[in-house]
C-alpha cells in the first residue's frame, strides 16, 4: 500500500456520525502498521465545530471542505468536492461508510480517481503491504474475502458498527482547508426538499425488549400476534426492511443499516432470515433469540438462543408463558 489513508466523515445537524471514529479507529491502525498518515475530510458548509473534535480522534490531518453549495447533501456536488480532494492529497486508501453517502459517492468517486472500490464490507485487516477485505453476497448468505491489488486508490465502504471503535485519542492533527471549485450550472440533479419521516413517536433505539418481525411472519394480519408478545413481556415491536417496505409496520420500527441499530437487553427475531444489512444493527444486543423454520437461517449464527420451529406456533406459546 502506497500513499496516506483518508477517511471519509459524516456528521449530521453538527455531530459526527459514530461510523467515521469507527473508521479513523481502523485507519489509524493501519496508518501505524504501513507507517503512513491519516487523514479525515468533512464536507459541509459549517464545519467549524466538527474540525475541533475530529482533529483531536487520533487522525493526522483534518481536511475541512467548506463551500456554500455544499450545505446540504448532493450526490454530484459532494463527488466532485471530495474527488478534487483526492487529486490534491492522492491517497492509497479511501475509507468510507458503506452508508447512503459512501452507496452514493464511491463507486461515481472510484470512476472519477480510476480507482479500485469495494462496497459492503464487514472485516478489514493489513496482510503485509495488501488489504484484505470481507465482504458479503447474495444478500448476506455467502462472505467473501478479497485482496486488493492493482489501480490506487483503493475505495473502501464499511457497513456501520461491525469495527471496533477504539479510543486514538491522543494526538492533536494539523488542519488543511483545501479549496474546492463547483459549478451549479452543470448539475443533472436538484433537490426539492429534505422530508423527514414522522416516526410517531416511536424509539425503538430506547426499548429494552424488542420483538422483531420478520417476512417469515406470513403478512400484516400476523403483526397482532407480534404486538401481544411484546406488550406482555413490556417491550416494543421491531421489523426487518421488507416489512417496513411492504406497509407491515411503519418504517420507524426498521432495523437495519438503512434504519436503526439496536441493543436491547433482549431481541427477538421472529422469521428473519439474517442478512447482513439486518444483523449488523441488532447484533450487540443482549440476548438474541431467533424463531426461524430454518435451521441454517443465517440468523442462527448471531444467536444466543435459537427456536427451529414456525413462528405461528412458536410465538403464541411464548405469548401464553409471558402471561403466566
Ligand atoms: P427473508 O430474507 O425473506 O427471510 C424470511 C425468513 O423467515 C427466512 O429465513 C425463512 O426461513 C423464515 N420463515 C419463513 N416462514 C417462517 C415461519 N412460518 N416460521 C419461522 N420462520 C419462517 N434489511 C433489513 O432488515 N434492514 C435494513 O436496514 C436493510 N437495508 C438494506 C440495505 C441495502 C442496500 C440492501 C441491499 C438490503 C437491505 N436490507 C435490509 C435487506 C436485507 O438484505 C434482507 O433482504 C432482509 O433483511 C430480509 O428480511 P427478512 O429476514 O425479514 O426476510
């Protein structure tokens, strides 16, 4: 590996996002492994409060990229933005979530820079002077391991909280404004509006018992039985992207990585297969009970207690349990 780490940073109304230490964590270590520097950029209008707590996270150079259009997220201003940067510092690694920036940006920066992207990956170790990456397939039944040679810049984009985040505090970094030039005129895209989503109220992110449902369930008629398990055991319904796409339950109930990581003190899955984009927000829970047909439902392996059985069947014999 050639050339210094950068990270790519989110934050949100002034706050980084937990996966940008998750990533200057890992970059740090690798930056110490190949002896190189790490850097994290920001990209915003007002960054002012952001620069003071990334420079101090362990990073060696905080990059500031601050220009009014740059206020609210655009697809095409932020690659341009964050790809004028990459010319500037030529980096051997880009570090990014595999989040809705890093689905959006990468791969359109990876073709600006004639780099090498790898999107979704769940592991990240140095072998010798390569990275080795995991990542999953077939929508989280199959892993694979890859190891990247050729073009740098290699993109990388990381699901969020599968890397520890450890404390890199301890340096203070030098900061860089580096000067970016974008041109409205010749955008393809506009941005009406940002709506945010009415959640009613719910939090599931708080609940200390979660009952999750799954497709498995069978359809929106079975959410009753979900919905009695968990008021009597106190706790508060949950569900997997298909539900929530399917009209089931509102999206406020989603766990995901395009909705809320959980860590209850107990979670239970009711005819979730498993997938990554599903596990890796509800895999820090406490207690993970998985109610599945299947006995090699990916959802077994996360797992402290696992039903092979129908949810139909399973579900009202906990329901009548609860109740005592
Ligand atoms: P399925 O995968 O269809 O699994 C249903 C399970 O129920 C199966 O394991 C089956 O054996 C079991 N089953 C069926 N009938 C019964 C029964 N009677 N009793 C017991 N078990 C039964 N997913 C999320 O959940 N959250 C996200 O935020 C999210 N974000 C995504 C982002 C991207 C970019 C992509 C590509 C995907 C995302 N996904 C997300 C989708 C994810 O890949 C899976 O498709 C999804 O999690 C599957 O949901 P599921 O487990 O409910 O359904």
């Amino acid at each position: 590996m050639k050339g210094e780490i950068l990270v790519i940073g989110e934050h949100r109304d002034g706050i980084v996002d937990n996966i940008t230490w998750e990533l200057i964590s890992k970059g740090r270590f690798l930056a110490d492994q190949w002896g190189t520097h790490l850097a994290v950029l920001a990209v915003g209008s007002e960054l002012d409060q952001l620069v003071d707590s990334l420079a101090s996270s362990g990073v060696d150079l905080v990059l500031p990229v601050q220009h009014t259009l740059l206020e609210k997220y655009h697809a095409e201003l932020y690659t341009t933005a964050i790809a004028q940067v990459c010319e500037q510092l030529d980096p051997g690694l880009v570090l990014m979530g595999y989040t809705y920036l890093g689905m959006e940006v990468g791969p359109a920066l990876a073709v600006r820079l004639g780099g090498t992207m790898v999107s979704n990956c769940s592991e990240l170790e140095a072998e010798g002077d390569h990275l080795v990456a995991v990542r999953s397939v077939f929508g989280g039944t199959l892993q694979i391991k890859v190891r990247l040679k050729g073009e740098q810049p290699h993109l990388l984009s990381i699901v969020k909280g599968v890397l520890p985040r450890d404390n890199v505090e301890g340096r203070i970094a030098a900061v860089k404004r580096p000067a970016v030039d974008l041109d409205q005129s010749s955008l393809r895209s506009r941005i009406l509006d940002m709506l945010t989503i009415d959640t009613g109220g719910i939090d599931i992110t708080k609940a200390k018992i979660l009952v999750s449902a799954g497709r498995g369930i069978g359809g929106p008629d079975k959410i009753p039985m979900l919905r009695e398990l968990a008021d009597a055991l106190g706790g508060e319904l949950a569900c997997s992207r298909p539900v929530a796409d399917m009209g089931w339950l509102p999206v406020a109930h989603q766990v995901g990585i395009s909705a809320s990581t959980v860590t209850p003190c107990v979670y239970i899955a009711c005819g979730i297969s498993g997938a990554s984009q599903h596990v890796t927000a509800m895999r820090d829970s406490g207690r993970i009970i998985a109610i599945n047909k299947d006995p090699n439902a990916p959802i077994f392996r996360v797992a402290h207690y696992g039903i092979i059985g129908d949810v139909l069947e399973v579900v009202p014999a906990l329901i009548e349990e609860a109740k005592g």
